[in-house]
C-alpha cells in the first residue's frame, strides 16, 4: 500500500508542475520500500554468497521504480496540461 501511495504522490508532484527531481526521489522511495519488504530473502541469499544477484536486482528495482516514477509524473502533467492548458 505503501509503494501506491508514493506512486500516486509522484503524480500529484506532476499534477502540481513540482520539481522534476520529485521522480528520482520516488523511484528511491519505491526501491526502499521494496527492499524493506524482502530484507529476510536478501539476508539469507547473502549468507547463500549471492551478492552479485542481490546486486543486479537492487540496480533492477531502482530501474523500476524510476520508470513507475516517470509515467506517474507524465500522467500528472499530462492532466494539468489537458485540465489548464500550456502555461
């Protein structure tokens, strides 16, 4: 519920023409959020000696999370611009 939360708050940083900055912020909340939720499953691949996958799936929720990040704030400016107009 968490990770929705932040996606829809990066869309209303779009909605309200926020900093463009607010999408990177977004996408580190959303990778924290999901490696909090599999801390156990890394931890014990850790111990396994699986530092590289562990690694390359960090990198890979961050990538997912930026992309979330980045549609979610398209989709709030895209609003404004069709609520507004160009301003």
């Amino acid at each position: 519920m968490l990770a929705f939360f932040s996606i829809l708050v990066v869309a209303f940083c779009g909605l309200a023409a926020a900093p463009v900055w607010s999408i990177p912020l977004a996408a580190i909340a959303l990778a924290s959020i999901s490696y909090a939720q599999r801390y156990a499953l890394f931890r014990r691949a850790h111990d396994a000696g699986l530092q590289a996958e562990i690694d390359r799936t960090l990198v890979a929720s961050l990538f997912n999370g930026l992309v979330a990040s980045m549609v979610a704030y398209g989709c709030g400016a895209a609003l404004r611009f069709l609520s507004v107009g160009w301003q």
